[in-house]
C-alpha cells in the first residue's frame, strides 16, 4: 500500500530537548514536504526536498532542519524546541516538483512542547 | 506570492443538502488547484485538482469543483452530502512549473447533521 509514514504520531517534549520526526515513503518519490497545521492558519510549508540532497526552506524554516540522505526519508528535527513550535506536523510526498502532480500527506505528528 | 481565501470557517448542513464550499484565489502567474479533506484524527486526502482543460471536475465521494479564471474561483459542491463528509476542507494552489508546494486556505468545517 502507497503510504507516508511519520513517526511518532504523539509526542510532549519539554522546552530546548532535541528531537526528531521521521517520514518515510514507499513510492519512490523524489519531492517530500514538511508542513505544519495551526488552527485558523491553515497549513504552511515548513521544508521541501526535490531529491536527495536537494532542500531548500519553505514558508516557516526557523526552528527547524531537515536533511535527505536517501529518497524515501526526511527527517524533521527540532533542535531546541520551543512552546510555539506546539502544532500537528505533516510529511508529505509526490513524484515531483511543478507538475500538479497529487500530494501524498502522512497521518500527521501532534507535537506538544512544554 | 500566492495566497487562498475560504468563505467561512464553519459550514453545517442537514444530511441530504446541497453544500458550496466557497475558495477564491489570488496569483500573478498560473497555478494548479486542489481540494483536500481532512477527517477528524487523520492526514490530508485529495478530493480533487485543475490542472487544464474542462472547468468542472470530478473527485471522490461525489464531490465537484468549477474554475472560475475570471473570478479566480475554486468552489466545491457535493449535491447531497452524507453525515459521513463531516470533516475540514482546504483550498490549495501551487504555481505551474514551481516547486509543487501547496498554499493552503484555512479551512472550512463541515457538519453534516442527522
């Protein structure tokens, strides 16, 4: 089954504590995305890759990184998180860049930051 | 820069309605747009996109759209929706030949009652 998995799904982490979202694809894709969701704002794009080793920021870069070693995973990794990074996180994928091509999104990441 | 307003953040309808989500854009350059539904608890799942040719589209679940290029529209319709359709629905375009990143709406909740 063509899926987006992201992991982990629940987290509350405490103010300036290291971590990591994983997002994984299994449809060869080469375009993944970050976004996050906050009430009333929608969803806005955090990071993209069009390839490995290929990313760039989106519209929300700060407070976090991301890296593509290889075509199907792209980590989000919040250095030293902070309360308004507390949001529902999604990774998302598609075959590439430009083309209208469908969006696959992951079932999303709530993340709480205390 | 591109950006997408939804008519109203909250929608509820009687099971059986007609429903019209409203979404009109705004961009300098041609875009693709999409409709995304998000069920309580769960990802983003596309309902439909226009990429060219005939204005009206089809997606899943009987629901439908019309570009409207004159009045930069986007609106959705289901004829009759089922208490099963209750959930968000987004607006979203992304520029032709870009970079595929969508730029969502905000929103709109659907209920559906009994």
């Amino acid at each position: 089954e063509a899926q987006v998995t992201q992991n982990p799904r629940y987290l509350i982490t405490v103010t300036g504590k290291k971590l990591t979202v994983t997002c994984s694809q299994n449809m060869n894709h080469e375009y993944m995305s970050w976004y996050r969701q906050d009430p009333g704002l929608g969803l806005r794009q955090i990071y993209y890759s069009m390839n490995v080793e290929v990313t760039d920021k989106g519209d929300v870069p700060e407070g976090y990184k991301v890296s593509r070693k290889e075509k199907r995973n792209f980590p989000l990794i919040l250095e030293s998180p902070s309360p308004n990074q507390t949001s529902l996180y999604f990774c998302a994928s598609s075959r590439s860049g430009g083309s209208g091509n469908t969006i696959y999104f992951g079932e999303g990441s709530w993340l709480t930051v205390v | 820069a591109q950006s997408v307003t939804q008519l109203g953040s909250h929608v509820s309808v009687s099971e059986g309605a007609l429903v019209l989500l409203r979404c009109n854009y705004s961009s300098s350059v041609s875009v693709y747009l999409f409709w995304y539904v998000q069920y309580p608890n769960q990802g983003l799942q596309l309902l439909l996109k226009y990429l060219s040719g005939s204005t009206l589209v089809k997606g899943i679940n009987g629901f439908e759209a019309e570009f409207n290029k004159s009045q930069t529209s986007f609106h959705l319709r289901k004829p009759s929706v089922h208490i099963s359709d209750t959930a968000e629905y987004f607006c979203a375009v992304s520029v032709q030949g870009g970079s595929e990143k969508l730029v969502f709406g905000k929103g709109t909740k659907l209920t559906v009652n009994p």
